[in-house]
C-alpha cells in the first residue's frame, strides 16, 4: 500500500519514477564498478591508441563497446574521414563518439586515453599444456620469461611489450599475488599483451620443474644486481642434450653475457635454445621453491651510482641478451 501511495503522489506531481535500466545506468556510474587499474567487473576497460588497436584487431578478444573522442576516432585505421564526426568503416564494433568528459568518466582516473577506450572480456587463458603443444613452442628456438609473484601491472604490461619486441613466446606468471588483466597493464605493454600468451600458473615452481624434465628448458634464475645469492642452488647446463638432474648443493653465479654465450653454445639442429628467464619482484626476489628449479643464477653487472634495476628493465636486457645472435665472421671462421 505505502509503495501504492508514492506511485500515485509522484503522477499527481509529475516526477517519473526511473526504470530499472536508468537506475543500473546511473548506479554503474556513481559507483565507478571499475578499479584504478582499469579492470571492470562487466569486462576490462583498455585506453589509449596502441593498446586499443592491437586488441581490435586480436581475433581472440570478445568486444563490448568501443568509445572514441571526435578526434581519437581518426585514430582508427578504417576511418571515413569525409564524414563529421568521422565515421569507422569495416571495425568489430561501431565506434561511439563522446565527449571527452564522458570518456573520462568511464575509466581509472589519471588513464592516459588518447580518445580510445575499448570495453572488452578479458583474454581467454592459455595453459601452460596449450603452449607447450603450439607449433611455434614445439619447432623453433623458445624463450620464455617468468614472472614470480611480480603484481605491478605497469612492470608486468612493459614485460610483455619487451617480450613481444625480442620474440619471446609466453610470459609465466602466478595466479596469485600478480597482476591481472587491466587497463594499465594493456597500455604499459602498448600493444604487447595482443601478441605475446600471458600463462598464469598455480604452481610456479611445479611449472618450471615440467619445462625443464619434459620439454628440455633450461632455467635461468636473474640475481639481484648485488650478487645476492640467497637461494641460488643448482647444476649448470652443459654441452649435452637436456637431460635434468635434480640439483646439486653448488651454487653457480654467472654473468648475463656468460649465461647467454653459453645458451647459445648448446644449441643443436636437435635441440635448439629453449630457455626460461626467471625474474621475481622487486626486494623479494626470486622465492627459494621457484629458485631450486635453476639450473644457474645469472647477475647483470652494473656500473653506475644505482646497482638495481627494476623487474621490467632487468627484463629487456635480459632479453636482448638472449636473443640468438647471428654468428660473426670471426666466429665462423
């Protein structure tokens, strides 16, 4: 009866009661249902040009709604400029052009944006079974980077950037205590996380330990740049076709040119360089059941007033010095 009586007051006085779409409209609104990271609990909101680009073209992705300023829609590759407001031709979705004060309203406060915002389901997962059966981890060279317990989207986004740049298949990391798809990891990989697989594991440790007895990986475990090496037990690799021990009590340290001359220097027709750079977040390192698995720890020398360099930059470098290098005149000779 009460709910009677305020029904029929509010059309004597002419205020319409909203419906129960406007209400969740404006309730989504005013409560801001995403984090500060970009993550929403109705999909993952990503922003700015390289990120929402490299996902509009990802075949994998599912799309939601694609948002675009006046002029961050002439940053869409198949744009009608002819047209005011330009209009998106042959795209997933049909670009909705607002304000920019709307467009901010939609995502994590301070997101660099650049008129682009794409509200998409998160990637599916990929396994570490899955990765391990693609036909690029099964026939060539591959090098993977791990990530343990690294929960810092910006560092874990510009891992995947470096990954994508130096030809890394995968990037391993923990399901718990890591970070997880969002707006700012997507835009720190600018574009990265379209390219390279993220593979979440329960398990590190039980995870390298497969690579390593199934797949004939060898693991490399990144010091600190102090040379602390509190957990460092393993056996080193050798010239022969992986064939893993559980390791001994020897501590091995090697420097990043040692550890990638000697990747290199492994490698045959029959088993070509399959490498596992681990990398830990940063002041805890490496956790001692994920730094077991080493078959050697690998310091990068510094030389400056700094001695550490963070996860994500540790990790560039670390790639670059992976790489197979095409072999020099000298060494052919």
């Amino acid at each position: 009866m009460k709910n009677r009586k305020i029904a029929e007051n509010r059309r004597k006085s002419g205020t319409k009661s909203p419906s129960r779409k406007a209400f969740r409209t404006t309730s989504r609104t005013a409560s801001g249902r995403h984090s500060r990271d970009g993550s929403s609990s109705d999909g993952v909101w990503l922003y700015g040009t390289h990120a929402v680009l490299a996902a509009l073209a990802n075949r994998r992705r599912r799309f939601l709604r694609l948002c675009a300023t006046s002029e961050g829609v002439r940053r869409l590759p198949t744009t009608d400029r002819a047209e005011s407001p330009p209009r998106g031709l042959g795209l997933p979705l049909e670009p909705e052009i607002l304000a920019p004060s709307q467009l901010v309203r939609l995502l994590p406060p301070d997101a660099v944006h650049q008129g682009l915002a794409l509200l998409t389901e998160p990637l599916p997962p990929v396994s570490l079974e899955d990765l391990m059966q693609s036909e690029s981890a099964q026939s060539e060279s591959c090098l993977i980077v791990a990530l343990d317990q690294v929960s810092d989207p910006r560092n874990v986004g510009a891992v995947l950037r470096s990954a994508a740049v130096f030809g890394a298949k995968a990037v391993l990391t923990t399901e718990r205590k890591a970070a997880s798809e969002s707006g700012a990891l997507a835009k720190a990989a600018s574009g990265g996380l379209e390219i390279v697989p993220r593979v979440a594991v329960g398990n590190l440790a039980q995870a390298l330990a497969s690579l390593k007895e199934q797949h004939g990986f060898w693991i490399y475990a990144f010091a600190s740049s102090t040379g602390r090496l509190t957990h460092a037990h393993g056996k080193p690799p050798n010239e022969k076709p992986p064939n893993h021990k559980p390791p001994n009590d020897k501590q091995v340290q090697l420097t990043l040119e040692q550890a990638a001359a000697q990747a290199v220097r492994q490698a045959t027709p029959d088993f070509p360089v399959r490498v596992v750079l681990v990398l830990g977040a940063e002041g805890k390192g490496v956790r001692p059941l994920v730094a077991k698995q080493a078959d050697a720890w690998v310091r990068i020398p510094t030389a400056g007033d700094l001695s550490e360099l963070n996860v994500s930059n540790a990790a560039a470098v670390a790639l670059y010095a992976f790489q197979q290098p095409e072999p020099s005149e000298t060494e052919a000779n």
